[in-house]
C-alpha cells in the first residue's frame, strides 16, 4: 500500500520508514503537497488529524500524519503539543529553553506522546497513540535522533534517545508504538 507521509520532518519520515516495512510511504513534496498545514488544535490526536485530512484531500492517497511531543511532568505537561514552536526558533533553542525552565527542578520526569492518524481518500480514519516515558536530563548526551532526544534519557533503554541505534529507539519510542498499534488495525 502507498501512503503519503504528511509531514515535513525528514526525521520523522526515516522512522516512518523504518517502522511501517510493508509500506511505500511518499514525501508529502514527492506526492505534490507542499503546504504548510496550520496545527490550530489542542491535542495531538486533534492535530494529526488536521494533518492527515489536509493531505488526503489534496493528493487523493491515503494519508498518515503523525503530531507528537514531549510532556514534562513538571511543567505541567508542557511544551506538549507546543514542543515545536517551544522557544520560537529551532530544536537547540527549544533545548535550551527546557533546561532553563527546569533549573533547579528535582522532579524530571516526562514523557514523549505520539498521535498517528491515517486517512483514506473514501473517508475511512484510523487512529493510534503511543508514549515512551523517562527523564529530562540537565546535560545534552549523543549525537542521533532529533529535537528534544539528547536531553531525553529513556526507562526503557537506560541511555539518552541520541545515544540509542535507530532500531533501539524505534523499538521503544512513542512514534514506534502509536505506528505499530496503527499497523494492527490496517
Ligand atoms: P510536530 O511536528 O508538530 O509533531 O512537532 C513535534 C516536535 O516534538 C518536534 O519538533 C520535536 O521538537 C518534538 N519531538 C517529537 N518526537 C520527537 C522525538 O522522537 N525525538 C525528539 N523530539 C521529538
């Protein structure tokens, strides 16, 4: 089966790869989608959808978006669905900004959320979630991965999402499960 992957994040793409075998998953640009979708909701679930539905009704193929994040006990669940746009500029900005909201702060556990929604061109939605917990770091550690990885030390690996092979993370992550339980009801 062909789907479009609606999203603009070469990373999340990869995995996406990585995850769903079975599948020919399409850029959004390889399928001819090069808008920017606005996320206006308050969940991840909300988002994915918004996502997904923009991208199937463009492109006519079935479309999976995936809306994700990091949840900070802490700070109240925060950055959540904001994780992106958390500082205003980029992934080590967004770093940065954790870090200084969480000085001096003992209680450092998070989580990562991971919505996935696909929508087919005949109306039919598929909807999944998956979370990865562990603690927020007061240090960078490794080199993969993207966005809040480095400072993202795993329960379930005993190491840092940068510092985990693809496969480790993929085995794990938030993303990893929300896709795997998506792949279940396909
Ligand atoms: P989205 O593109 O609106 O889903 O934004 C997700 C944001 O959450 C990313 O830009 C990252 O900052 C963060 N994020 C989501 N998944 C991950 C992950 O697997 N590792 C690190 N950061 C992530």
């Amino acid at each position: 089966m062909r789907l479009v992957a609606a999203t603009g994040n070469a990373h999340k793409v990869k995995e996406i790869r990585k995850i769903l075998k079975g599948y020919e998953i399409l850029t959004a640009a390889e399928a001819g989608f090069f808008e920017d979708v606005e996320e206006t909701g308050t969940t991840f679930l909300e988002n994915a959808l918004i996502k997904a539905r923009a991208v199937c009704s463009a492109t006519k193929l079935p479309a999976l978006a995936d809306d994700s994040g990091l949840c900070v006990d802490a700070l109240g669940g925060e950055p959540g669905v904001y994780s992106a746009r958390y500082s205003g500029g980029g992934s080590k900005e967004n770093r940065a900004l954790l870090l200084k909201n969480l000085q001096g702060v003992k209680d450092r556990r998070a989580n990562f959320c991971c919505a996935v929604a696909l929508v087919f061109p005949d109306g039919r939605e598929l909807t999944a979630e998956g979370r990865s917990y562990g603690e927020i770091l007061t240090k960078e550690r490794g080199n993969g991965g993207f966005g809040y990885d480095p400072l993202f030390f795993s329960d379930d690996l005993n190491k840092t999402f940068s510092e985990a092979t693809e496969e480790e993370k993929n085995a794990v992550s938030h993303r990893g499960l929300a896709l795997r339980a998506l792949e279940k009801l396909l």
